[in-house]
C-alpha cells in the first residue's frame, strides 16, 4: 500500500491544493483513504469528501479467511463466491484466464494484508456506499467507517452485490453528485438496508 499510496501522492499532489474529492471502490477504497492521509502528512488540504464503496472500514481486520495464496482453481471459485460471477468468456480463454487471475490475486494480497496505521481522523466527510447484496463486507464493517472522521458521516444503500458500482452506476454517480453539491442536500436511500 505504501509504495502505491507515495506514487498517486506524488503524482496529484501538485493539484490537491484544489477542491477535490477521492472515490474508491473495494481495494480502490483503501487506497484512497491512504492517499487522503498521505496528502494530509505532505501538508496539502483534504478532500472535500471521501467516498469508500465495497470495503471494511480500514480498521476492521477482514471477516473472511485470506484466499490470495490459494492455487488457481481454489482461489477463482472463493473469489466467485465471495464477489460474484466471472465471465465465462474469460475463463474459457487461457491467456485472459491468467491476467485476471494475476490482476485478482495482487489485488487480494495488498487488501488482505492491510491494516491502517493509527492517525487522527480525517476532516473530510466521508460517505460510504454498500450493496445491498453484497455478502463481502457487513453493516457493521461499513458504519464503523465513521470512526475515520470528524466531519459528517453517511451509509448510502445501492442495490446489487460486490460490483453494485458496475451494475448501478446511475445509481452510485447520483449518489456521489448529491453530496458533492454546495448544499450539502442528500435525499434517503431509496434501496432498503440489508439486515445485519
């Protein structure tokens, strides 16, 4: 995370003195929660607003055993179980076979492994996504995000599993447009929570 983190930082750190937000989905999610913390520490200002989508909060350690490691086939079908379906078209065809599984299991490495440093919360508000279908992360792992801020804190529901923001994105950039306007309007969540 922390080699990750340095290179963004150094590459919009020229901006970031710039009103801007960070969104992140699953292990982007944590990315740029880092990124918000390593831009702080460089002495550039927060974002206005941090949006984290898909993920524990970056305290919680995760719910579910670590799978990266696993050989292919194991590791495919956890990752199917875990975050939906992959296209049969990939897996029929051997060299994308082999970069999606690449691609996942440095994905699922640097999450599976990441536990954030203890700093002070960060002053921007920060609004969490999570699908209402999504048997990847729990309630509980996504309010406990409101631990990392001293600003406002919300839970937005979308429907769908893991890759809601694929699957509703009209969804998902409505939401994220909502708390980026002056007024700070929000509307309720017109898909209801998942139980607990």
């Amino acid at each position: 995370m922390e080699p990750l983190v340095r290179e963004l930082a150094d590459s919009i750190g020229a901006y970031a003195d710039s009103p801007y937000a960070l969104f992140g989905h699953s292990m982007g999610a944590a990315v740029a929660f880092e990124l918000a913390r390593e831009l702080r520490r460089r002495g550039h200002r927060q974002p206005a607003h941090l949006f984290a989508s898909g993920l524990r909060a970056p305290h919680c350690p995760p719910a579910a055993p670590s799978i990266a490691a696993l050989p292919d086939a194991p590791f495919l079908t956890h990752v199917q179980e875990r975050y939906g379906p992959i296209a049969v078209e990939v897996l029929d065809a051997p060299d994308l076979r082999s970069l999606i599984i690449r691609v996942l299991r440095a994905d699922l490495t640097l999450v599976e492994g990441y536990r954030a440093a203890d700093e002070p919360p960060l002053e921007c508000a920060i609004s969490v996504l999570g699908g209402t279908e999504d048997p990847s992360v729990s309630v509980t792992e996504l309010q406990a995000w409101s631990r990392h801020t001293t600003a406002a804190f919300d839970l937005t529901w979308i429907s769908g599993g893991h890759f809601f923001v694929r699957d509703s994105r009209r969804d998902v950039i409505e939401a994220v447009l909502q708390r980026l306007q002056p007024s700070g309007a929000r509307s309720a969540p017109t898909v209801p929570a998942p139980r607990a």
